[in-house]
C-alpha cells in the first residue's frame, strides 16, 4: 500500500537524521538539470533503426541492435553528444543534496551530481571503476558511485545488452559494494525500476535477508492509464521492500524533498554562547544551563549543533558528551555536531562569517546566551552578535536566554519589544532569563522548539 505523505515525512527524516541512508538517482533527476530520459536519449537512434520506443524496451538492447549495426564507436559518440555538456542547475539535485547524503548511487552517465556538488565547493569521490573503489572514504567525502559508468569514459560505460551481461565479470566489485549498500536505506529519485541491474540487486538482499531486510522509499508520479501500475507498486513493497510515496505532478517531488529538508532542518539546534571571564557565578551557570539543555535537547530528539564559543561551547560538548556515553551511544557525532569558526590571514573575519552562515543556515533554530558586550571597547561586537544577525536575516526560530550585561540580553531585550514577530515566544519569553532554573528552563525551551514545528 503507498505511503502517505506524512508517513514518509516522519519516517524518512528520522532516517536522515540518524546518518541511516544513502541515495540512488535515475535518469528522470537529471531530467531536471536539461538532460535526456532513457527515453529521449534512445529515440533518435531507435528511429534510425526503424524501430519505436514504448514502456516496454529495453534500452540495452537497443543499444545494442544500434551497435552491432553502426559499430560500438558510432554508439558512444552519439551518447556523448547529447549528454556530455556542463549543465547542472537542478532545483531537484540542489534539494537532494541538501539532505546530506554521503553515499550517493546512479546509472547516469552524466555529470550533474559531480558538477552541483562543485558548485558548492565540496569535495567527491568519483567512482566508476572498481580500481576507484580504493579511494573510498567512507566518512570523509562525498561517494558518487556511477553503476554505468561515466562520460569521460566512454569506452567503459555500460550501454549495450553484451555490456549488462559481462557487469558481474567487468564490476564485480561495484556490485558486492552496492550489495553491501543496500543493507542500509535507500531514497530512489527519477528511477522507473526496470533496470535488471539494479532489481537483481534488490531481489538478491530481500531473499537472503527476509523480513530483516531493511525498506527503502522511492517518490513517483502515479500512472492511472497503466491499468498495471497498482499491482507493479504493490509489487515493489512486497518483493523488493520499497515504499512507494505517488504524487500527481512530478513538481510535488520538489515540494516533498523541500519539506524534508525543513522537517530535518527543525531537529537541528545551533547553540550559540561564549564568554571570557573566570567568575564563579557565570562558570556555574553555564555548567549547570549545559548539562541541563543537553539532556533535555537529547532525549527529545534534537539534534546540537555547536562552533565552541569559549567556556560556554565546551561545557555544552563535554556535557552533550557525557549524556551520550551514559546511554551508551557510540556514534556521537550524529547528536552533537561540533564546527569551529576558525580563519587565518586578511580573510579570518570574512572565513569566520561565511563558516556560520554555512552551520546556521542547516538549522531551524538557534539559542543564544552569554556573549561578551563592552561598549567601551574598540570593537564591543563578538561573534554571538554576527550569529544573531545572520539567523535573523535567514528566518530561523531564534530563543534568547537573557544574562545580565552580555550580548543574550541585549537580544532578549530586542526581540520582546518586537513580541509580534516571534509570536512563539510571547508566552515564555519572561521565562527565558539566567534568573529561571535551568531544568524548567530547558523545558521551556523544548516546549517551544516542539510548538513551532508542529505549527509549520
């Protein structure tokens, strides 16, 4: 039976959350970008045949009827003509990215993925051969794995029936790792699950696994003249364990990804705070503010994320820290995720922002508390100010957390003579003071967090 769109939503971003999942691209993502379908891409070329496409080709074969007629040179070139070009905007592969998948897999020969990811200046591994799959680094980069092969290499991609037949012998390897892949959850966009490749896989992990094997998810367009395609859905859950979510319009896909991506976003909390003194009191504080906001942060599901602010950002690691052990998980950094804002030279201050604008705007709210504020000095500003503004200018849910002289108050004080644009915090936000206990502090903070996603 197709998911509910609520169902994915809630099932799959706490997949995304917890580093669970991987991707898997079809051509009709890069349909987006300006690329061909299967479809285009063959139809000159069946035409040339004297042949016509339907839902029922296969592509490899007719790659193949093409090649054995016009030679295998004469194939690839007409392949490289018309994919090989520097297009990459997609709104539908910006969105995808935006997830945070860290291993990414495709049958395109194109190059949107590698070219969107370029863009935004994060480095890949581009693996199209098994000898690439020595560079894997499983935690470090970004792993595109391009199951057909790649254009700058034409004589290696996998186009005809002769090529699909020789995969087990020619990418033994790719195989065994997609295997491996597939016992993690896997998010299909713009495939039609007609690729024998990539079913045999699928079928392969169901059968050996059995009900232990793991569900995937897959967005399509719902096909009401294909008197089959309810049974082919069906189909897809029972045997092949993928949950289909249908949408009417292929624009919905969009829709759905960019709420995913907010719906992932709110679980995000950036803490921001630092302070320089040595006092006793502010010392105490803090500890107790952090041991009691990460608890409470923790087991409501949210995840910290922090860029060390002094004194302050290591209380809130260390105490993050010891919550997680004490619960025995090992794999912290997906609950507190810990960035520095650290520049060098002439840029250091131009580094610094673009770092905490890059950290704050993956979050859907930000804390602020502390922050050091001496308007008698040369420069009064410090960095939980540049924090605030640029949450503020990116519309997150901002909650301050006032401390008598320091930048949180001043931000507490701004944002309650301007209640109505954070109506949220119009019922707590004489709460939210160093003067409150920080165990009903943390729940009102939670509280709050909770209301504002439920109201979006």
């Amino acid at each position: 039976m197709p998911l509910t769109q609520e169902e994915f939503l809630n099932q799959f971003t706490r997949q995304a959350l917890d580093e669970r999942i991987s991707l898997f691209v079809g051509a009709g993502a890069s349909v987006n970008a300006g690329y061909p379908s299967w479809y285009n891409l063959f139809k000159p070329l069946a035409k040339e045949l004297g042949t016509v496409l339907d839902e029922s080709t296969n592509y490899y074969r007719l790659a193949q009827y093409y090649s054995n007629k016009f030679g295998p040179a004469e194939l690839r070139k007409r392949i490289n003509d018309i994919i090989n070009k520097n297009d990459f905007r997609s709104p539908l592969i910006s969105e995808l990215i935006d997830v945070g998948f860290t291993n990414i897999w495709t049958t395109n020969f194109d190059n949107v993925l590698e070219l969107s990811y370029k863009n935004r200046n994060v480095l890949i591994n581009k693996v199209f051969r098994d000898a690439d799959l020595s560079n894997v680094e499983l935690n470090k980069r970004i792993n595109i794995y391009k199951m057909n092969g790649d254009i700058s290499n034409l004589d290696g991609i996998v186009a005809t029936q002769k090529d699909y037949e020789e995969y087990s012998d020619s990418h033994r390897m790719m195989l065994m790792f997609f295997k491996r892949e597939l016992i993690s959850t896997f998010l299909f966009v713009g495939y039609s699950f007609t690729d024998n490749l990539v079913m045999d896989c699928l079928s392969e992990i169901t059968r050996y696994l059995g009900e232990a094997a793991p569900y995937h998810y897959t967005i399509m367009k719902e096909n009401k003249a294909n008197p089959y395609f309810s049974h082919f859905v069906d189909d897809l859950e029972r045997r092949y364990h993928i949950r289909v979510l249908l949408v009417k319009e292929y624009t919905d896909i969009l829709l759905i990804l960019s709420e995913l991506n907010n719906r992932i976003r709110n679980k995000r909390i950036f803490i921001s705070g630092a302070f320089r003194s040595f006092d006793q009191k502010i010392e105490e504080y803090s500890h107790n503010l952090s041991r009691s906001l990460t608890m409470h942060l923790l087991e409501n599901d949210y995840r910290i994320i922090n860029g060390i602010g002094r004194h302050f950002g290591t209380h809130i690691i260390g105490y993050a820290n010891e919550y997680l052990a004490k619960k025995g998980i090992k794999d912290k950094e997906k609950y507190i995720i810990v960035r520095p804002f650290v520049g060098l030279g002439e840029k250091s201050l131009e580094d610094k922002k673009k770092l905490r604008e890059e950290v704050i705007t993956g979050c859907g709210s930000a804390i602020f508390v502390f922050g050091d504020y001496d308007p008698s000095s040369p420069n009064p500003n410090s960095g939980v100010k540049e924090e605030f503004e640029i949450a503020l200018e990116n519309h997150k849910t901002i909650i301050p957390i006032a401390y008598p002289g320091m930048r949180s108050e001043i931000i507490w004080n701004e944002l309650k003579s301007n209640l109505t644009k954070y109506p949220y915090l119009e019922k707590s936000i004489d709460s939210l003071t160093s003067s409150s206990d920080t165990e009903e502090l943390a729940r009102i903070i939670v509280y709050i967090l909770d209301s504002v996603q439920d109201a979006k």
